[in-house]
C-alpha cells in the first residue's frame, strides 16, 4: 500500500498552525512628494494583438478600472524594426510599392498616414508579418482611457527626421504623447541596430550621441516633451551611465527592462528576493544621476518600461504569486524614486501562463493576478510614501503610503502556509476615523488551475469593514495583500459592500484528465457556493481524501483554507486512479489516467548547419530561412503552385542518421512546422503527413497535421507509435518523409526546426553526485598514460569515461569555475579576470549546484570550488542549502594546526605569527613579512599526517558530508574542491618521496613556436612571485626539477584525498547510487614553451583532465573527441534525471557516457585575454587553431573583425606546437575551415549571448 505526501497551503504542519507576529510603527511625515500613481501602473501596447481580443466584453471596462496613466507602444523589439507610417509604401495588407525603397531606406509619404510595416534586419527587407493593428489604433485605445503615451521610437533602422514626424502627426491628431524613448535594447545583440555598419557592437557612448541627435529633432518640433531611453534590457543598466554622463543635459528620464526572476528559481522565497536586484540597481542609477548631474537629479526621471516576473511565460506569470511578486515590485519603484513604469503586458499568453494582464478565453477577457496588483495599488494607495519601521515579520513585504483623507499599509505575506499577525502602532498626534477597511486579495479571489492553464475564478480584491479603534492588531493570511485603510478623523469613509451570505457549498477536485505515472501529482479541493457562483467563504469539517486504483492509501484529512487546499500524491505506477473527496453531506470524486513515461525526445534536425549536412532531398526547392525565428535558422520547403501528386509531393525526406542513434528505442517523432502566413490553397484538407520508412515496413503513416492548423504559428507535434509491429520495425529505418497532400495547388513556404524522434526508456531516478574539483591539475595521471602514483583515480577511470581530450574555456582559474559552474561561456559570464563577481555582470544566473539544490537536492562545498574571488563572500551562498566549509574553518590536525599561509615549516609559522602580532590585519601581511625573509618558497616538504595541509583537512570534511548525507532522505550535491597542485606545491614529505628528483624528465621543447605571437605567452609572473625565482629570464634545470617535482608530489597527495571519499561513498552505502566526476579547472605549463602556470591558449594550459563514473556512465572506457567544460552542468542534469536548461552553452555528454555516441561536437573552444586583444583556440581532435581579436574594453568580437593573428598546430606531426604552420600552403583548407567555424561560433554566442 503506497501513500502520499500532503503538502497543504494553510494547515498541514504544526507550522503552519501558527502565526507569525509583527508590530508595524507609522511614522508618516508631511515631507513626502505626491507621485502620480497611474503613470507607474503603465503598461505596453503591442502591434500583434488581435483586435476581436480589444472587442471583448469586458476588456475596456477593466482597464478603466486599471486607469494606467502611461501606455508604452509600438511593442518591445518591434521599436527598432517598425516604420511608424506606411503611406506610400504600404498599400495593401501584404501589398507593397517596392519603387518607394531608393538609397537602402523605405521613403515615406508623411503627407498622409498608413498603417505601417516591419522590415527584417538592417538591410532593410520587408517582413513576412506586420502586425495586425497599427499605431493609429494603439494611440486611439490609449486615448479612449484618457492615459498619456510613451513612444519607443525606431533607432535600429530609423531616423531622427522619421521620429520627427511621427511626432508631427501626434500633435496633428491630438493625443497626449508627453514622453518620447528612444530606441528598445539596444545594448542587446539580439536587437536590430545593436551591430553597427562596422560589424562592431552598439557601445554607450555611441548610443548617447545618437540619443542627442533624437532628443534635437524632437524638442524641435515640441520642446514640452520629455525624451529618455535608453530602454537597457535588464538590470545591469547598460548604456545609463554613459547616457547621463555624455548627454545628460538632453535626457528627461532614463529607462530599463527587468524581469529579474531567473527560469530555474523554484523557491518562493528566492523568488521574491530578487526584487532586491531592483533595489541595488535604482541605487545605483541614483548615485550616477548624483554624480554626473546633480543640479538635474530631480528633473531626470527614472522609467521602468518594460517589467514583469521573470521573461519565461510560465506558470509563475499566471498564479498568484505573481500579484504578490508584482505588488512588492511596484512598492519597491515607488520607494526607489521610479515614477514612470509599463509593465510587460497586456495580452500575450503561452500554453503555461503568459505575461498579459489579460487571459483571452472564448468570448472574454479575464484579468490574471498581475492585473489585480495593478489595480489594488491604483484604487487603494495612497500618492505618498508614508514611513514606517517593522520589527519581527520576515515574511512580510511592508509598504505605507498616505493621502489626503488618510494613511494606507500593504501588506504581503510571502509565506505559503502560515498567516502573520501585524500590530500597528501609531503616534498620538494622527486622529483616525472609526471606519477604516480591509481589503484583502489571495486564493480565494484568485485561482489559477494549473492543469487547464487558465484561472478558475478571477475577483476583486474583497472589502470588509474595519475599526481601528477597536483593534490594532492585523491578521494577514497565508499568501494574500491586505490592505488596510485607517482615515483621517473627519474625513469621508469610504463605502464597505454588503457581504453576501454564503451559499450552498459543493466540493470540486481541480485535477488533470491525464498525468505521468512518474511524478508527484498536484491536487487541488475547492469549497464551490453555487449560490453565489464563486468561492465558499464559510467554514467546512475536515475534508477526506480516499485513493483507490494504482495508488491505494487509506483516507486522509485535510483543512481548507481560501476555500482551497492543495496535495501532491507520490504515484510510482500507470493506471486509474480514483480520488474521493468528503466533508460531512458533501462528496466529490474524479479519476485520473496515470500514464507510464516511457519516451524522451532527441531533437536531431536544428538546421543551424549547411543543407549539405541535413542529409535531406525534396521534390520542392528546400533552403534555409533566417527570419522565422528570432536568430535562428529554419528549414524551408518553397512550393511554387503545383498541385502535389505522382509521386511530387515531397516537403523533405531525411535518410542520414547519426551512428549512434539507437533505431531499436525509437517510439515516435518530435518537431515543429509553420506554413507562412501568405500560404495558399484552396483544398481545406490539405495535410502535411509524417511517414516513417523502414525496411520491415516501407511506409508507416505515423501521422497528419492539417495546414490550416500550422498557418503563421509553428505547430509542435510529439507522435508516439503504439503498435507493437512497427515499433518492432524501427530497428530497420531508414528515412523519415514529409509529404504534402493537396487536390489543389500550393504556393508559399512550409518550414521545419527541430525535428527528431522519442527514444523509449524508463524515466531516470534521481542519484547522488560527488563533485571533484582539483585546482591547476593537468593530465597528469597515470591514467592518461604519465606514469604518475595516482591509484585512487585510476581505478576512477577505470570505473567510468575518461576523455583525453578535455579542455577548458579559459585557463585560470576564475573565469574557467564560472564558465563551468553556470554552463555558459566567459563571454557570457563576462568573468575574464579574478576581480569580477559573477552575480555582479549576472545577476539572475543559476549556478550548477543552486540548480541542484532547486531541484530537491542537498548541496554541500567545501574547499575551492568557485573561485572565492568570483562571487559573494567568496562562496556565493545562494548555491549552498548548507554552509560552505571555507577552509580557516576546517579541523586541522591537532598536533600541527593550521598551517600558516600554505606552510608548516616551523621557522615559517614563527615568523607568521610575528607578522600576526605586528598589530595589523589580514593575510597580506603575513605575505609580506614572509617574502621580505625569502620564506615564501613555491614548495615545501615537510613530515606531516595529510591534514596537516589544507587538502587533508578539505578531504575530511567531505567525508563527513558523505557520512552524513548519505544517509538523509534527500540525494546530495556534494562539491569537493582540492586546492593542490596550485603553487606553491606544499605535500607531506611521504608523496616527495613517491619521486626521484633525479629522474624526473624536464619539458623536451622550451622554446616558442616558430611564427607564433609573442602575445601569446607571458613571463609567468606568478610563479616569479615567489621566493627563489628569479625576477626574468629561464629557470636553471635545478630549479625546473624541484618545481616538477613538487607539482607530482602534490598530484599523488590529492590522489590519496580522492581515495578518502571514494572509501567513504562505499562505506555509507551509496556507491552505487552515486555520479562522481572529478576534474581539473585547467591545465599547467611545467617548462614547455618555457613556460610555466597557466594563462595561455597553447595545450598545456587549456587540456585537463575529466572523468565520469556511476550510474548512467560506461565502464572503462576513453574518449578522444574534443569536449568542453562547459558541457559538465548539462550532463551531471541528465544522468541525474532532471531536465537539461535550455540556456545552458554547452552539451551533454550523455550519448557519449551510454556509449550511443563517439563524439558530440567538432572542437572545443578556449580563450585567453592578454591587454587590448582576445584569442580564441578551437581544438579539433588532431588540430588547434588560434585566431587572435583586437577587443575594446568590456567588448567581444561577433564573427564580423578581422585577425590580427593566427596559430595552427598538427598535434599528429607536431605535438609539442613548435611550428606554427597558419601560412603553409598544405594546410590552407584546413584553416579556411577553422576560420569559418570560429566565425560561426562567434556570431552564434553574440545570439546567446543576449541577456
């Protein structure tokens, strides 16, 4: 008999039985200046909605209720891509006058007005769509609320002279467009009019000019009007500071984009503290404002034009957290002296929520849980702040404001389970009025039903009356904002409604009709008042939940609250599964079909690569198509009027299939179509039909998709094949054809992305995950064939995959954990050096352990895992669900201690604590006085147990971890960061002793390769920083053979750390259970290219070793294809069964790990800055090729700038790099191939790239 866990929203814990308590002090003051609220409860009109949505009942009604005072339009991207007035050029829907196109631009007739048009790119081609109102209709809904206009003008591929008119015209109309912004993020490489005719980026500093020449021709036309941008596209604020500084004296507001909740953030908590984000950025907005125009720091205006939760339209954008997220988002503007702000917007919508303030369904509009707050502020809050000071409270969002007949306070209570008590307390000196209100909006006003994605009940916040005589003390309910409105003495009261009586109650089950038999399932109990049609405010009994069916449970009592209570089943097995629910007289029952999840999609056709590549043939002309999606190429099928049949029918037929597919899993197709929106054709049963080719079956119809169902919208397909005798025959396929069938003629184009098939298996189990980093460890294992004494992971690799040919994406150590560590390249992270802080350039990114952590795992680090350098209190906690162990908080042996600054030599630690006891702080000073008495050596050998040193004591504690996760109820994320072999190379004398000094083989080629940059390497200043090391020039072979052999001693030290936890996995039980992968965060220069460290782009300091072992991973295997570092997050999420991030820029090693694929990409990619120049190695597996940019601060190269060097190496003929071979004639096609990839690369990360 299985049971099922309860998570209910109000009472299921002792918890939650009780409230959490607050005294709330007002303090208001005369001081505060009114803020016209409806201009921060602004929104954006787009140019696609449609207009039978404007027309639905209800829809004006609520925005008057809304009353936004400041609409945002033309529409988000479509700013820089759209010519405001089409008269002239445009003259039909989709007709144009192409002799209006002279000199690369659309020449307008602004004589008269059209609806406009969109063009794709900068070259200035015309759009295949273009909306489907115009701007006439958005100034004219706009106006019809009475509410002021924002205009993004077009500075992407516009005029100052087009924005001009567009202003012309406005007053020519009559409609109230005080506010002018100018251009939408351009700062993003996504947008159009970001590149610039050069190929080199938008840059602040040339935005700001081209804002001046804007803000001229306007306050030409209207000097009244107020001009801003720069329309930043998120947090970071690009652009502002260089705005205000360059061009301040023309600028009236500044505006940015925010949608600060990260796609991975599950916890609520974590969720509403990336509000914070918005508080540290006005901060510092302010401070530019103050710095670089103080006299105008009350005349520049802060704008927020484009803000909602998060940018993926998910469930979050639709529930109800998303008005309590919003009401704090707008409580925090209004305290960070925002007065101008649109929220994004007002009717988009996806499958799983949307961002629209309005749900279209059927015949009407109902207005999600974003809309509410909107509303809540707007009709329930005071024009002023009012201030105020909360003691006890921490899950309560405060905001007080007052007007002129009283004082208001909001309060949100961010806590899902329990309800909070608030005590007011308020000077002597305020009068209030004995009839105040309550208004109240949480679950029982609003439902969103996650099964049927749609709100169940949509209500005005409730209003009950309220006496502040009577009582100070406020009670907030779970997960709800409570207004509460204490007038003046005097003034008027407001009116309070008649409370209806309650109805008589039903019960109703929110379920699914269907649901995987694999994951927890989400019910929901609803208290129904049929009388009142909506939710049963009244008290009922205890609710009885019975299972029966594929999961049998005895009954359960649950505790509605809101009128709501939610639970989530643990089901482990496919079949019916009925619920029954009870409470007294009441009953309500319903079945759900748990279905097994025996498939995972592959998607195999992105068509990114060449169509000689596809491995595709067609009766129709096929192509690729770059303006179907934003920044992607799609496949096309370009149809030219025939009528298909005999045998010419063929959209696509695709016979290459990679090697590694496994044919005998396949149990269905994946992928998306379009048919362009101009498509024609008059049979309205024409199809597009899937049909599988195998050589036991030579044409399986697996299924259709009518054309009318994928006209201007991708239609994704997922077809599972349930017959037995054709899943049978996908062991033999051998073509997938996509075939048109019509009875009449068709003309357009059908385009395809993302096709593959599902592969049948059972769903994956989560398993532990034991994380080895090892910091500055090359290849140096006995494994990869050095002959060095590492016992521990060569059994390890034994054990698992170990991949030759591993490298990082830059070699030093911050930038190569934070690229590895976030699964996303240094030009993402922006981390080039060891002083920039991750969070600081990202803030909303998702780290590999906090996604763990996110996703019901325990995560535990100890050692150096990030660089400490790189984020927040050298750990960056929000990855961590238990403290790091930092390693001066770590237990060290007892007859030693901890060593001082690296060392254990007994003259060292005396001087140490002299340097300590000189009175000044920190570890620079012992650093100091160590080197000022040539004690800061770059080795030390001394006879000391393991943990003596700090990786003894690093190994410990993850023991401990082992130990004590390994038994809990969660699986664990265990980081293990080893700091040896980093100089200076400190190991117990015993590992020395592993070693003949005398023996040890120097680095055969010390020289620089012939032809190479001498940008290219460096003096290794690191190194030189130590005593003994002279200040330039060569190390004498003395020198070279100590230093050698202190790197192998530390190897072999760390080595023996890696057999401590490996022990400890088998003594806890959870061996088998668990994902090990252990690498080195890059390599190390030990006297080749006389060299030493890292801090190249040559093989020694990019290559490290990588190895996997544990569940899902083949045993004793070695891989030589190229792989990266950045490919670790996404394949610790796939062997351990969570869903691989979409964003993530690297790729799972999974098919090569199950041994269905030798290798997954063609080259790694490393880089290394050195000054004003940027080099980018591709490692191919027999090549490495090096192109060197010259890069201006802060800036990347985006595939378009010249080299200013370039290295080639053939590692089969040359593998010490001694000859650079980029101008030899033999090998011209090679590096044409290479310069093309790197081109290609480069463009395709300036897209993903984009914030």
């Amino acid at each position: 008999m299985a049971g099922f866990l309860l998570v209910l929203i109000q009472i299921l814990s002792v918890q939650a039985l009780y409230s959490s308590s607050a005294r709330l002090t007002l303090e208001p003051t005369d001081s505060g200046s009114p803020v016209d609220l409806s201009h921060l409860l602004g929104t954006n009109l787009a140019l696609w909605y449609e207009p039978v949505d404007l027309a639905k009942p209800g829809f004006q009604k609520y925005l008057e209720k809304w009353s936004p005072g400041l609409i945002r339009l033309p529409g988000g991207s479509w700013s820089n891509e759209y010519y405001w007035n089409g008269n002239g050029v445009r003259t039909g829907k989709n007709t144009f006058n192409h002799e209006a196109f002279k000199n690369g631009r659309w020449e307008v007739d602004y004589s008269g007005y059209a609806p406009g048009f969109r063009i794709h790119g900068t070259s200035q081609e015309l759009s295949d769509y273009h909306g489907v109102i115009d701007v006439r209709t958005q100034h004219e809904l706009a106006e019809s609320l009475g509410a002021d206009q924002m205009v993004t003008v077009n500075v992407g591929t516009g005029t100052p002279e087009m924005a001009a008119e567009w202003l012309k015209w406005t007053i020519e109309q009559g409609y109230s467009v005080p506010n002018w912004e100018i251009g939408n993020e351009l700062n993003g490489q996504w947008e159009v009019g970001h590149f610039l005719p050069d190929g080199t980026g938008m840059t602040g500093e040339i935005y700001a000019q081209k804002f001046i020449e804007y803000a001229k021709a306007l306050k030409a036309i209207d000097p009244s009007i107020k001009v801003g941008g720069p329309a930043s596209s998120d947090l970071s604020l690009a652009f502002i500071e260089e705005l205000i500084r360059d061009a301040g004296e023309y600028v009236d507001f500044v505006t940015f984009h925010a949608y600060p909740v990260g796609v991975q953030r599950t916890d609520t908590a974590e969720k509403f503290k990336d509000i914070d984000l918005l508080r540290d950025a006005l901060a510092k907005l302010r401070g530019w404002k103050k710095q670089y125009q103080p006299d105008r720091y009350k005349e520049i205006e802060i704008g927020i034009t484009e803000w909602n939760m998060k940018v993926n339209e998910d469930r979050d954008t639709a529930d109800l957290i998303n008005s309590l997220w919003s009401a704090t988002w707008i409580g925090a503007m209004l305290e960070g002296e925002v007065t101008l702000s649109n929220q994004w917007d007002l009717l988009t919508r996806t499958p799983e929520g949307g961002h629209g303030a309005f749900f279209p369904k059927a015949d009407e509009l109902i207005p999600t849980s974003l809309f509410w707050a909107q509303y809540i502020w707007g009709h329930y809050m005071g024009d002023r702040l009012a201030a105020h000071s909360l003691a006890g409270g921490e899950d309560l969002e405060v905001f007080t404001t007052q007007s002129e007949t009283g004082l208001q306070v909001m309060l949100i209570n961010k806590s899902e389970t329990a309800p909070a008590s608030v005590e007011l307390n308020l000077p002597e000196t305020i009068e209030l009025s004995g009839e105040g209100r309550l208004i109240t909006f949480s679950r029982q006003e609003y439902f969103w039903d996650p099964h049927h994605h749609e709100p169940l009940w949509s209500l005005p916040p409730t209003v009950t009356a309220f006496s502040p005589e009577a009582t100070r003390t406020i009670e907030v309910p779970a997960f709800s904002i409570r207004v509460v409105e204490l007038p003046y003495k005097g003034s008027q009261p407001s009116a309070v409604p008649t409370v209806e009586t309650d109805g008589e109650p039903e019960l109703r089950l929110v379920i699914p009709e269907t649901a995987p038999a694999d994951l927890p399932l989400e019910v929901w109990i609803v208290a129904w008042d049929t009388t009142n049609e909506r939710p049963y405010s009244g008290e009922l009994g205890p609710v009885a939940l019975k299972l029966e069916g594929s999961v049998d449970a005895e009954a359960e009592e649950l505790f509605l609250k809101q009128s709501v209570a939610k639970t989530f089943i643990e089901v482990n097995s496919p079949g019916a599964l009925k619920l029954s629910a009870s409470s007294g007289d009441l009953a309500v029952s319903g079945t759900v079909l748990l279905e097994a999840v025996e498939s995972r999609p592959s998607v195999l056709w992105t068509f990114d690569n060449p169509i000689s590549e596809w491995g595709a043939t067609a009766t129709f002309e096929i192509g690729m198509e770059p303006s179907v999606k934003p920044n992607e190429f799609v496949a096309e099928a370009i149809l030219d009027g025939a009528t298909p049949g005999n045998n010419a029918d063929v959209l696509m037929l695709l016979e290459k299939f990679p090697d590694s597919l496994p044919l005998d899993r396949i149990g269905g197709v994946v992928g998306e179509m379009q048919a362009s929106p101009d498509f024609k054709c008059d049979d309205p049963g024409a199809q597009v039909n899937i049909v599988l080719q195998s050589e036991a079956d030579h044409w399986m119809l697996i299924g259709s998709i009518p054309l009318e169902a994928m006209r201007g919208e991708w239609k994704h397909y997922s077809i599972e094949i349930s017959d037995p005798m054709r899943l049978k025959a996908m062991a033999r396929l051998y073509g997938v054809r996509f075939q048109i069938q019509s009875k009449k003629p068709v003309s357009g184009e059908i385009y395809f992305d993302n096709l593959g098939f599902l592969l049948r298996e059972a769903p994956a189990k989560k398993k532990n995950v034991l994380f080895i980093a090892v910091d500055d460890l090359k290849p140096a294992i006995g494994a990869y064939g050095e002959g060095l004494h590492t016992p521990a992971m060569d059994r390890l690799a034994a054990q698992g995959t170990t991949f030759l040919n591993a490298h990082c994406q830059q070699a030093v150590c911050g930038p190569s954990r934070a690229s590895l560590l976030t699964g996303m390249r240094p030009d993402y992270t922006r981390v080039w050096d060891l002083k920039t802080q991750i969070r600081d350039i990202r803030p909303e990114i998702v780290t590999l352990p906090q996604y763990f952590k996110e996703n019901g795992y325990e995560t535990a680090g100890v050692g150096k895992i990030f660089d400490p350098r790189s984020v927040d209190n050298e750990v960056d906690g929000v990855s961590w669900s238990l403290p790091f162990g930092k390693t001066w908080e770590l237990d060290f042996n007892t007859e030693y201690g901890q060593p001082a600054a690296h060392y254990q030599d007994p003259q060292t630690k005396k001087w140490a604590k002299e340097a300590e006891a000189s009175g000044e702080a920190g570890w620079w000073v012992v650093n100091k006085y160590l080197k000022d008495r040539d004690a800061w050596l770059p080795y030390e050998s001394e006879d000391v147990p393991d943990n003596a040193y700090e990786d003894g004591a690093i190994a410990d504690r993850g023991v401990q971890w082992i130990k004590e996760l390994g038994s809990g109820e969660k699986p664990f994320f265990i980081a293990v960061g080893f700091k040896k072999p980093h100089l200076p190379f400190v190991a117990p004398k015993k590992y020395w002793e592993l070693y003949d000094r005398e023996a040890i083989e120097l680095a055969a080629f010390q020289k620089r390769a012939k032809g190479s940059p001498n940008y290219a390497y460096h003096t290794f200043p690191e190194l030189r920083s130590y005593s003994g090391i002279p200040a330039k020039g060569p190390l004498d072979e003395a020198m070279q053979r100590t230093l050698i052999h202190g790197y192998y001693a530390c190897v072999s030290y760390i080595d023996a750390q890696v057999e401590k936890l490996m022990q400890a996995l088998q003594e806890a039980g959870v061996a088998d259970d668990t994902i090990i992968v252990l690498w080195g965060d890059h390599g190390f220069h030990l006297g080749d290219h006389g060299l030493w460290c890292k801090h190249t782009n040559y093989e020694q300091a990019t290559r490290a070793p990588l190895m996997f072992a544990g569940p899902g991973v083949g045993e004793a295997s070695v891989n030589n294809s190229p792989v990266e570092f950045v490919d670790i997050f996404p394949t610790l999420a796939e062997l351990s069964g969570l869903p691989v991030p979409d964003h993530l820029q690297g790729t799972s090693l999974g098919s090569i790990l199950d041994g269905t694929k030798p290798e997954v990409k063609a080259f790694a990619v490393s880089q290394y800055p050195r000054g004003d120049k940027m080099g980018y190695a591709l490692r191919s597996g027999r090549f490495r090729y090096v192109a060197w940019f010259e890069v201006a601060k802060g800036e990347i190269p985006v595939g378009s700038e010249p080299a200013l060097a370039e290295e080639l190496f053939d590692y089969e003929l040359d593998p010490l790099e001694s000859v650079n071979i980029i101008d030899e004639a033999s090998y011209a096609g090679i590096a044409e191939k290479f310069r093309t990839a790197l081109k290609r690369f480069l463009i395709e990360q300036a897209v993903d790239n984009r914030s």
